[in-house]
C-alpha cells in the first residue's frame, strides 16, 4: 500500500485533510431544547388572547355589520377578484386608497395573531389563510344579503386574509409555539432492537 492512497482513505474516514485541517463535521446531536412557558403563564395568555378575540369579534361586528343607509346608492356587490382594488387605486387620492386597502389588510392581523393562541390546531399558515377566509366569507355574505348600505366584495375576503397571514407569520407562529408547544415524540431507547 502506497502512502498517497493510505492518506487518501484516512481523509475519507476521519474527515482531515493531509494538512491536518479538519472540515466541520455535521453534528449528530439533537438541536437544544427549547423550555416551555411555566403553565400559569401559558394560561394566562390563552385567556387573554381570548378576551382579545371576543374584543375584536365586537369590533368587528360594529364596524361590518352596521348599516349604512347613507350609502345604500354608492354601494354594488362584486364577485370579480380585483374589480374593487382597481378601483381603490384608480382614486385621485391615495390616502382613500391607502385606508380602504390598509384598513382591510389591517382587519385580518388579529386573526393571525389570536387563533394560534386560542385554539392550538389552527396553527398553520394554511389553516389560518382557511379559517380567516370562511369567516370573513360569512361577514360578507351577511353584509351582502342583510345589512342596508352594505355590500359583498371578494376583494374585502381577500385583503382580510392576507392580513391574517402576514399577522401569523409575522407574530401568530411564535406566540401559538409559546402558548401551545409541540409535544417532542418519544425517542425508542432500547437501541432499535425487538423482543426476541
């Protein structure tokens, strides 16, 4: 065995170079572990972010479902995603364009921020986006079908929603992980090896 194939294997298993300079191993070892929340404080969140959610759900109402008979001419239902973003920024005034589109955007955060504190399974960037939709659905239909000087506008779901998963992921993940932490699996112990 000649010296140059020797010092070729040796690299290969210890991961050296034939200057002794070592490339950086991966680490086999489990990331560190990351200490819940004491329970007192996690409850204490999960009730207050509740209070908050029933405070938004009031909020909310008032301003989505009180009639506007003021409006009731002004007003049209739209069906056709980006028909009413259009419109908004067609406006000669972008502050009219900025209060409608932001006041929206701004509607759907508190769902991406509160439903992963409240109800665990609802994290999820997918779960949040569907949940925030259906809901926001409901009040426009509402608001279509029974409330004077109101309108449906897919537009309004849309905004909303993607409100809700900039909330989620700007805050709503990590405060959800912080209330509700996902339960680590039970690592087998006994080596891989069965009862024989």
């Amino acid at each position: 065995m000649n010296l140059e194939g020797w010092m070729a294997r040796t690299e290969l298993r210890t991961g050296t170079s034939k200057f002794g300079l070592g490339r950086r191993r991966t680490s086999t070892a489990p990331p560190p572990e990351h200490r819940p929340l004491p329970l007192p404080v996690r409850l204490l969140a999960m009730v207050l972010a509740f209070a908050t959610m029933v405070a938004f759900a009031a909020v909310l109402a008032r301003l989505t479902l009180e009639p506007s008979p003021a409006s009731e001419a002004l007003t049209h239902n739209n069906l056709h995603p980006g028909r009413s973003l259009h419109a908004y920024l067609s406006r000669p005034e972008l502050r009219d364009a900025v209060k409608q589109i932001g006041g929206n955007l701004l509607l759907g955060v508190p769902f991406g921020v509160l439903l992963p504190m409240v109800a665990p399974r609802t994290r999820g960037l997918v779960r949040v986006g569907v949940l925030t939709a259906l809901v926001m659905l409901l009040v426009e239909l509402v608001q279509g079908a029974l409330i004077t000087g109101r309108a449906f506008d897919i537009d309004d779901v849309i905004l909303n929603t993607t409100g809700a998963l900039l909330g989620y992921l700007l805050l709503g993940r990590r405060l959800g992980r912080a209330v509700h932490p996902r339960r680590r699996r039970r690592q087998d112990t006994s080596g891989g090896k069965g009862k024989s």
